[in-house]
C-alpha cells in the first residue's frame, strides 16, 4: 500500500529533529573510564591560582575521544573554566584560590568515569606548619616605646609561603595594626607600642608563635654649673654623672653638649666627672648631657648657662722715669687688674704706643723699653689684650729732656 506524501514528510522532520538532539548530547567518558587529576603545587596563597590538568583515559588505557566534556568542582575556591574538553585524552583549567584560608578539594567527572584521587590544595594558613616571631627591640623604656614585629611563616619542608594572613595578639600595648599579609619572603610585619612587659602572639592556621617584650628603666644621668658666674673666654666647669639602670643594660656613651654647637664623648663612664668648656660669646645656652646604654636606650637631662661678657681690665703703666733724657732708654712696666675685683686673666699680648712715631710694638711681657729721640711731652698708651678676649688700655705721660 502506499505511503502518502504528507505522511513520508512528516517522518523526515522526526528523523531530523532527533539527528539534531543526538548532536546536542555532550559527549562524555565512556563506564571504566579513569580521571587523574594533578597540579604544579599543593600549596597556594590567599588569592593565588594555579593550573589543574585532568587525564581522562579509557578501560585499555587509550586516551577518551578528542571532545569529551569534563566537569569540575571545589569544595573552596573556583575552577575557571567549570567544564572544559579534552585533547589527546587531557584537559587544563585554572584553579582559584580566594581569598579565605583552608585545604580546598577539587574533584572532576565526566560520564562513567572514577577519578583516582581528589586534588588536595591548601590555601594560605592552612599551609603553615610553622612560625617564627621576633621583636625588635626585645625591651623598651617603662615610659614607653616602639618595637616592630616579624612573623615568618614556614611550610611543612621550611619554605617561607607568602600571601598567608597572620593574626597578632598582645596581652598589653597598642598594636599598629592586628593582622597583616605576608609577603614574597614570607614575612608579616606590624609594630607594637607598649610602657609595660608584653607577651604578643602570631598565628596563621592552626600554627603560632610568642615573643615576650620587657619594659625596663633606662639609664640616668645629671648636669650641673660648677661654676657660679661663667664668663666669656674663661674656663666654665660642669658637673655630670651618669649610671645605668638596674634593671637595664651597660652604659655606652656619654655626650655633653654645650648649647654652642660644641660637644665632647665622655664614653662609657658610669660615676661623675667634671668637663671643663670656654664660651666665646655672651649669652644664654642649654646644656645637655645625653646618657645611652647598650640596648639603645636614651635620657637626657639639661642645665641653663647665663655667659656674661668678660669685665674690663684696669691696666696701670709705671715708668722708670718721668723725666727721661732723649736717647736714653727709659723702662715701663704694666700692671693689669679686673674692674670691680676678682683675679685678671691670663693676658695674650702688650701693644705698646710711645707716642713719639716710632710705631706699635708688641709683646707677650709686661716690661719693655723705650728710647725717645726727641724731646717734649710724650704720651704712652698700652693696649692689654688677654686670652679670655677681655682688653684694657692704660697711658702715661713722660716729658722727655735734653741730654746736657
């Protein structure tokens, strides 16, 4: 009998829609088939990736068909992309690790297959086994100080792993910041502020670390005048005293400055001394003594200084005559003395005027002589210069006679 027309039509688009169905079936692993899975690394930071390859092969052992769709998934993370083909039996995706730490497992599927093993990968601290936490320095002063702190964290064969987060605890003082990354060589740093001892705690994972960081007294140091009124050019003397602490560490330096931008380096002295100094200006100074141990610790203590100018000098001239002849060398002597009292200083040089032309002589005694060529009254001035810069000028006159 025959078949109508609409009939055999009808039957071709059946065959043809189920031809298209047939192509939109993925092609998947045949029953028997196995899945490894393998990565570069077991280890990831927070917010690392890497490659995850996935070997599909079939019961004999032969590589699946070029196409065949493997499914991927993680218990933490993402894979990107989430399902991917095969080529010559093998497929590549990336695996990301985010932001969170923990093991992530990552296991693939496709048709019948078995995988043979999930993918173990930890992220972050969770691939810590170890930690290494220093402070620097191991002590601050009772009234307060810095210390910076460093957490090393080390996997299971003592690599450092960077990008793990780690957490800082600290039973006093103010930490800069409470959690920190760390990074290429595997450090995390923050720093603490504390007046008192601490004990501060890194952990990253299940892993941790303690360092304990003291507070001690640092060491102590004093400066006074030995000198009741000091004076420009003339020697001002201070008492200093330095000692450590009992509790802290050795004394290392000792250094007065003077508040004229001069200074000395007592060194390691640990009673008193006295330090002598010359101000060349009058005024008012700050003296500072600046007393550090060995652990770096530091105080400072200072004294005002009020510098007057040096008081005049009172300069006498006596001559062996004041009647002397022409020609005939006549002697002088100066005697010098401080206005007001007090001892004069030492003097630096005479410069001696006869009043006659002869010129400016100079000496470094008090005595010297003199013959004038001429007669008349001459007027002999001395200008007394003295080491702590203090001058005077004292004068006589002399009549000078003609020889007979």
């Amino acid at each position: 009998m025959a078949v109508p027309r609409l009939a055999v039509l009808a039957l071709a688009g059946l065959a043809i829609q189920a031809g298209a169905a047939c192509d939109k079936v993925p092609l998947t692993a045949p029953s028997s088939s196995t899945i490894t899975l393998s990565a570069p690394t077991a280890v990831l930071p927070v917010n690392g990736a890497t490659e995850v390859s996935a070997v599909v092969l079939e019961a004999p052992g032969t590589p699946v068909q070029n196409g065949t769709v493997v499914s991927f998934t993680a218990t933490l993370g993402t894979v990107d992309p989430q399902e991917a083909r095969t080529k010559d039996g093998k497929v590549t995706v990336v695996f990301r690790a985010g932001s969170q730490s923990g093991e992530a497992s990552i296991s693939a599927a496709s048709g019948g297959a078995t995988v043979s093993q999930a993918l173990a990968i930890k992220i972050g601290g969770a691939a810590a086994a170890k930690i290494v936490l220093s402070a620097s320095p191991t002590s601050v002063p009772v009234t307060g100080g810095v210390a910076q702190l460093v957490a090393i964290v080390l996997d299971a064969s003592g690599n450092t792993l960077a990008g793990v987060p780690v957490t800082f605890v600290a039973t006093a003082g103010t930490l800069e910041s409470p959690t920190a990354v760390t990074g290429a060589n595997g450090d995390a740093r923050t720093t603490i502020r504390t007046d008192r001892e601490t004990t501060v705690t890194a952990a990253a994972g299940a892993e941790s670390a303690q360092v304990v960081i003291r507070a001690v007294s640092g060491p102590s140091g004093s400066i006074s005048l030995a000198t009741a009124s000091p004076i420009v050019g003339q020697t001002t003397s201070f008492n200093v005293t330095a000692s450590a602490s009992s509790s802290g560490s050795p004394i290392q330096q000792v250094v007065v400055s003077f508040g004229d931008g001069d200074s000395t380096n007592l060194g390691a002295m640990s009673s008193s001394t006295t330090v002598a100094h010359v101000y060349r200006w009058a005024g008012t100074y700050t003296a500072t003594v600046t007393v550090t141990d060995t652990a770096g610790f530091q105080t400072q203590v200072s004294t005002v200084v009020n510098v007057t100018a040096a008081p005049p000098l009172a300069v006498t001239i006596t001559a062996g005559s004041l009647t002397p002849i022409a020609g005939t060398p006549l002697s002088f002597t100066v005697n010098v003395s401080v206005s007001g009292g007090g001892t004069a200083p030492a003097i630096r040089r005479y410069e001696w005027d006869f009043g006659d032309g002869s010129g400016v002589l100079v000496t470094t005694g008090a005595q010297t002589s003199h013959a004038f060529a001429f007669v008349g009254i001459k007027v002999v001035r001395v200008t007394v210069v003295a080491v702590d810069g203090s001058t005077g000028v004292g004068q006589i006159e002399v009549s000078v006679r003609p020889a007979t």
